[in-house]
C-alpha cells in the first residue's frame, strides 16, 4: 500500500496530529509543516527535520493530504481560504472544527472540482466518552421521549456540541433559536428547540490566561431528559451518568414502613461510564492522538476508495448551517473575557471527606510523582545556581571559581561552609557546573522569569496534593533570605519558627503526604505491638518514649489510635524534645491524655545522664531527628539500650540527599562527626542506616517503603528496629 504523505499547519492539536502520523507510519509519512499564525511549528520542523513552508507556492508536488488545525485568530474564513488553495494545488484538506457553512461548501464545491477529498475533523467524534453517551442517548430515546436539552459550554466546544448531537438525536431538523439573553457579558444563554425539543444553552466567554499558557473554563456539560431521568455527559472526557427522576414524596404516606413504593429503592444516580484515562497529559497525549488517527486512516480509505463520503457530507453541511446559525446570533466577535487562572485542586474538596493518607498516597502514580520529585530538584538546583550568578559568580564560562573564592565572595559564616561545598558537589553532579581540578565554571544562564515559571509549575503540582502551600511559602521565604543565612544575618531557625509560630513546622511534618503515610504506619505498628503485650497474662504497661516529638506530627496520630483501644490506661507515653517550646506546646496540648510524661532530652548527651534508664521502654519513636546527630552510631547505640529486649526502634529519616533542605534547614544542621564525612553527604543512605542498626545489635530490620516501591522517590525511609 502507497504510503501517504502529510502536511500539518498549526501547532496546537498539529502536535498530537504529528503524533498520529508517527504511530502509524505504515500507511502515512510527514511531509512537512505549514506555519499559521503560531510561530511555535518552527521548533517542531526542527526537531522532526522536515521542511516548513509559510505559503502555499511553496509547498511541493506529491503532498496527499494537509491536516489544517484550528488555530486562536486564525478565522473560519481564513482556514477555508488555505483550504481552497491546497485543494486546487491537488491536495486532499482535513480541516479541524469549526467552519462557517458558507464556508464549508466553498471547500466542497473545490474538491469536487479537483475530485479532491475534503472532510471536516472533530477531535471528540472518536473519543469513547462521546460515543458512549452518543450510545447511550439512542438506547434511552429509543424507549422514552427527549424532554430537554440541557448544556453549559465554552464557545470552542459549540461545534462539537451540534456534532454530537445530530448523532444522538433520532430527529435533528429543525433548529430553532427562540431567544438570546446576552446581557451578562461572561455567558450568553440561548432558548433553542431542535426538533421541537426544548433546548438551553449557557455559552461561556471566558478565555483563561496564565501567563504564556490558555486554559478553557469548561469543555462541555450535556443533559438529556426524559421522564425516567436525565442522562450526564460531565465533560469531553466523561463521566457518564445516569440521575433518576425524583419520586414524589409528599405521595408516600409511610416512607419507614416495608409497604412503601419500590421507587424509593433506586439510586438517585448512577455513573454508567467512568473513562480510565484522567489526566490532561494522558488525553492530549493518548486520546486525541488516538482520535487523530482514527481520523487519518477514514481520510485515507477516502482517497484510496473504500469508503464513501457522501453520507458524511450530508450530516457535516447540516452541522455547520446550525454553529453557523448560532454564532451569528451571540456574535461571534464578542469580547473574550480574561481571567487569571487560579488553582483549585481537588485534594482541597477530598478534606472534606474521609480519605486517608494511605488513600490519598495511593492515588498518586508513578508517572506523577517522577515528574513531580524531578520538577522540584531540578528547580531548587537552578535556584542555587542562580542566586550564584546574581552574585557575580559562574556568570562566563571561561571565568572559573574555586570553593575557596566562592565561599569568601559570599561572605560566609563560619560554621555555614559546608552547604555552600555541597551546593557546589551537587551541582557539579547534576551536570550545571564543570569541575576542572579544583575550580568551576558554568555555561549555562538561569534567569529570574526562568525561576519563576518553574516556581509555579512545583506549585502547582505539589500543593495540596503532596504537601502543604505553605511548605513551598516556606521554601520561597528561605530563597528570599539565602544571603544573610549564608553571612549569618538571619537564624533558619527564626524562618522554621517565626516569631515562635508553628505553621511552617506543621506543613513540613504534619501536612507532607509521605510523612503522614509513614506516621500512620507507626500508629498501626504501635497498636500491634501493644495488642501483643496486653495479651498475655498479668501484662505490664506499655511504655512509649518519643524522641525529638517537636511539633507532635507523629503523637497525634500515635495517640489517636491509642485512645481508640481499651487498654485501661495501662500505658505511658513519654515526649521528650531538645526544645522547651515543644514542651511546653506538648503540655497544653495533651493535658487531656492520661499518661503522658514530657522531659527535655539532647541525642548528643548521654541518656542515663538525663534520667533516661536502659532496658526501660517497649518502644522508641523518632521522626527526623537522628539525621541532626553529631555522631550516629552512638546515638543508636544508646537507644537500643533504653529497649527492652524484644522491643522496637521506629525511626524514619531521609535516606538520599533532599535538596529543598540544602536551601533551608541545612543552615541550621550541625556537621556530621559519623560515616557522613566518609560519604561527603548531608544524609545516611538506607545502607548506612543498616549498617549503624548491625553494629548496634540489632536482630530485626523491617523498611517501609520497600526496595523497588515508587515512593522511595520521595526519599524518606521508616525503619522499624528490634532489639
């Protein structure tokens, strides 16, 4: 079979066209760009190598067909103008919706001239959710009459909309607009009738901006009723639902009783089709690509005869004669409404419901969080490059710095060095700067609108979904400040804790999603390990000692498991924090709590010095602490003895190097004196955690999240230590 050659003008839905092309290249090849109005198609000539041509003159003999995208101010008329010329050159057009009628038949009446092919594209014709409700809207009509029309929907989707519904519809003439009520200028409400079913369309204005990207308020919301209820198509992608019709209450004498109408045992909705594929990466980059080729290969078994256009003729003209009709009543060139595009993730709506972490922690993929945790790095990383370069330093790359040069044009504090020698480590690593001998050099520039735009992306895909706002609040705080945290002006301590308030504290080891996630498997762990004490005979209590509790992240949930059992008191619980505030917080807070004891303790000091007795505790928790000892093992050591025998050690710590705490909390860590000074790393790996549990006697290691889990991306590790 001839393979076809195709040309694709535009740059929007031209991608995924491009796409479409290369998953088929058996029966299509590229041919070639043609540039619109979006000069962006360059980048994509050059990265594919093929020609760009910007007038039809150009473009050469032996093109089959040209996919003509739709393009923002690029009009109707303008599209069926490129159409026309391509045609009458020889060349078969796949023009994307929407198209004026007048138009329309223009394309036609030159293609039969040329006995040229010429179709109009949807992109939503071949996508499932469409066909389904287009399926299902025959099956229901089928049984019972069309009450109401029902639709809300962006001006882009008004196309689609009439596609779809003169599909669905067993009758589609005629089409009558009844009233326009145009008065707000953000929607535009049309009273219809189609086929003398009435018919109600909110038609919304607003174009969305962020700064270079576009957003649409809403694709298309579709309602079809009819006595039994009304069928929902949510959206272009779906879900569908069912919603039944209300039984009247005030006719059901006793709603309790086991003779009332079966009515009232039918689900008030029912969702009859759920798509599998959710995120706007995987629709653009699978569904419409998908649709694209669907598309393609009906164009190509148009031109090589097997199949017939005439029937698609026929429903198109109709199509476009009813946009036409209505865009020439709400005015086609009406004034967009701009908004800037805020952020209101769903994670917001699931607090109100009763989700867990692990819920919560499930529902996010691999795909996402590799993008997500490498998003975040790769951003942090270009900040600390950049800050260097606002301060003269890897500006021009055949100008060089040593670490010494870098550390005094900076003025550093002594004391604060060593995160400055581990900026510069990792950032060698990370390939942003060269390391020649004992210097550095850089060729690349990062500039403030760089920072920002990435900035907002972490944002956007970390907050509320796998920490806190305020966590990046802190984070952009702590950049504000890197130069006198590095000359010693400002305290990290004082950004952590400002003016001794907790919130930023909170966000970092209560709000983080793996944190909660891996507190709550403490929890589960400290109720089995009680259930097994308390159930043998003559049991003694059961006795907790946390270390380094801090702002009580862990405790909360550790004692809200405990409250749930029926323990008879027979527990203590003992926080204890280097912090008098944590304290005296812990105090307040859990006055309520029977058992509970609170000491001031320093993991650098000797424990029995501290009142702390061996063999004396069943389990020891510890959450982000042990990273800040001056030397490990001993610390380990030393709360291995506080164990009974049997008892259990549960820890978690990051286990790779973090780097939003290379440009924060590092500036308040104490240097290493343990097996990190070896390594040159501000943080244990899993197999130096191992080997510090080993020499300390331990009999059992147990790890969450295992080797070869997904989340370990995240960097944190829970260790769960037997004596």
């Amino acid at each position: 079979m001839k393979q076809l050659k195709v040309m694709v003008c535009g740059a929007a839905s031209g991608q995924c066209c491009l796409e479409a092309v290369a998953s088929c290249s058996e029966r299509f090849v590229l041919a070639g760009f043609y540039r619109l109005k979006d000069k962006s198609v360059e980048r994509h000539s050059e990265l594919c190598e093929v020609s760009l041509y910007s007038d039809v003159d150009e473009v050469p003999e032996g093109v089959d067909i040209t996919y003509i995208a739709d393009e923002d101010n690029f009009s109707s008329e303008e599209k069926a103008t490129l159409a026309i010329k391509l045609l009458e050159k020889g060349i078969s057009v796949i023009l994307e919706q929407p198209i004026q009628y007048k138009d329309l038949v223009a394309c036609l009446q030159a293609a039969k001239t040329k006995k040229l092919i010429f179709i109009v594209n949807d992109i939503n014709d071949h996508l499932k959710a469409t066909n389904v409700f287009i399926d299902s809207c025959k099956q229901l009509l089928d049984k019972q009459k069309p009450l109401y029309i029902d639709a809300a929907l962006d001006r882009d989707n008004i196309y689609s909309f009439f596609h779809m519904l003169l599909k669905a519809l067993p009758v589609t003439r005629p089409f009558e607009i009844i009233s326009v009520a145009k008065e707000l200028k953000e929607i535009t409400v049309v009273s219809a009738k189609i086929a003398q079913i009435p018919m109600l369309l909110r038609i919304y204005n607003h174009g969305i901006n962020n700064a270079e990207k576009h957003f649409l308020q809403l694709s298309q919301r579709v309602s079809i009723g009819v006595e039994g209820g009304n069928l929902l198509l949510a959206g272009a992608n779906g879900p569908i639902i069912w919603e039944t019709s209300i039984p009247d209450i005030k006719k059901e004498s006793n709603l309790k009783d086991s003779g009332c109408s079966g009515y009232l045992f039918e689900n008030n909705t029912e969702v009859i089709w759920k798509s599998d594929t959710q995120s706007y990466k995987q629709i653009f980059f699978s569904a419409w690509t998908a649709s694209l080729v669907q598309t393609l290969h009906n164009m190509g078994n148009l031109i090589q005869e097997k199949s017939n256009i005439n029937t698609q003729i026929q429903s198109e003209l109709l199509c476009a004669s009813y946009w036409s009709k209505l865009i020439s009543h709400i005015d086609e060139k009406k004034e967009t409404i701009h908004l800037n595009y805020l952020q209101f993730p769903a994670a917001l709506l699931r607090k109100t419901t009763d989700q867990d972490a692990n819920k919560l922690m499930d529902s996010i993929d691999e795909e996402y969080l590799t993008y997500c945790v490498s998003k975040r790095d790769n951003t942090i990383y270009e900040t600390m490059l950049n800050f260097f370069q606002k301060n003269d330093l890897f500006i021009r790359p055949e100008v060089m710095h040593s670490s010494k040069e870098v550390i005094e044009a900076l003025n550093t504090e002594a004391g604060q060095e060593h995160v400055l020698l581990r900026w510069l480590k990792v950032l060698t690593e990370k390939k942003l700067l060269k390391k020649v001998d004992d210097k550095y050099c850089c060729e690349k520039r990062i500039t403030d609108e760089m920072l920002n735009m990435a900035w907002n992306e972490v944002a956007y895909l970390w907050n509320y979904k796998l920490g806190s706002p305020q966590t990046t609040e802190y984070l952009m705080h702590n950049i504000e400040k890197l130069p006198y945290l590095i000359n010693g002006e400002q305290k990290a301590t004082f950004l952590l804790f400002p003016e001794g308030n907790l919130d930023y504290a909170n966000a970092l080891y209560k709000e983080t999603l793996i944190l909660k996630h891996l507190n709550s498997i403490i929890a589960e762990t400290v109720i089995r390990i009680g259930n097994n004490i308390f159930s043998k005979e003559n049991s003694p209590s059961l006795k907790i000692l946390e270390i380094g509790a801090g702002t009580g992240a862990t405790t909360d949930i550790v004692l809200e498991q405990m409250h749930k059992m029926s323990w008879n008191n027979k527990r203590e619980y003992m926080f204890t924090d280097v912090s008098t505030l944590f304290l005296q917080n812990a105090k307040e807070r859990y006055r309520n709590f029977e058992g509970m004891q609170f000491q001031t303790i320093n993991i650098d000091k000797d424990f029995k010095a501290q009142g702390l007795e061996s063999e004396s505790t069943n389990i020891i928790i510890s959450v982000g602490v042990l990273n800040n000892a001056y030397n490990t093992d001993r610390t380990i050591a030393q709360l291995l003895n506080l164990l009974s025998q049997g008892g259990w050690l549960l820890i978690i710590e990051p286990v790779i190097e973090v780097p939003e705490i290379l440009i924060s909390q590092a500036f308040m860590m104490t240097p290493p004196e343990d097996d990190r000074v070896n390594s040159d790393s501000t943080f244990m790996s899993k197999e130096q955690w191992r080997e510090v549990f080993s020499r300390a006697g331990a009999t059992e290691i147990i790890e969450f999240p295992e080797d070869g889990n997904y989340l370990n991306l995240l960097g944190q590790k829970l260790f769960m230590v037997k004596k």
